[in-house]
C-alpha cells in the first residue's frame, strides 16, 4: 500500500470566473492539479536543458572526433 501525503493550496480567484468555471461543469481542482504538473514538466525539462548545455559546453573539447569515429567503425566491424 502506497501512502500519499497531499497538501492543500488555495487560490483566490474572482467570484465572477469561479461561477463561469461552474457554470461550464469545470472541475477546477483538476484544472489547477494538471496546470501544476505542466508546469512543473516545462520547468524540469528546461533544467535539464540547461544541465546539458554546460555538459556539452565542458566536454566539446576533450573529445576526439577522429578518435570516437575509430571506434564507431570497429565496433560496427565487429557485430
């Protein structure tokens, strides 16, 4: 059995766009849940963007095209 901690986050919003959202069966929970996980998403996604391009940006130098090439090509020989 997995045991989920939750929390609870409020939001004020205009009682005029709560009564448009209700008015159109919006369930505004799961609205702002799955706003949160996108969100969420966009920002890991963007870290690890940014992670990648430093890795890159450290190892551009130190690898040896001809060398790596070399060994693309024997290990393709060897299959």
């Amino acid at each position: 059995m997995v045991l989920i901690m939750s929390v609870v986050v409020s939001v004020r919003i205009p009682r005029w766009l709560k009564e448009k959202l209700e008015k159109y069966g919006v369930n505004i929970a799961e609205v702002v849940r799955r706003s949160l996980l996108e969100e969420l998403k966009r920002r890991e996604e963007e870290e690890i963007m940014k992670q990648l391009d430093a890795l890159s940006n450290n190892l551009k130098h130190k690898i040896d095209l001809y060398e790596l090439s070399r060994i693309i090509d024997e290990e393709r020989k060897g299959r």
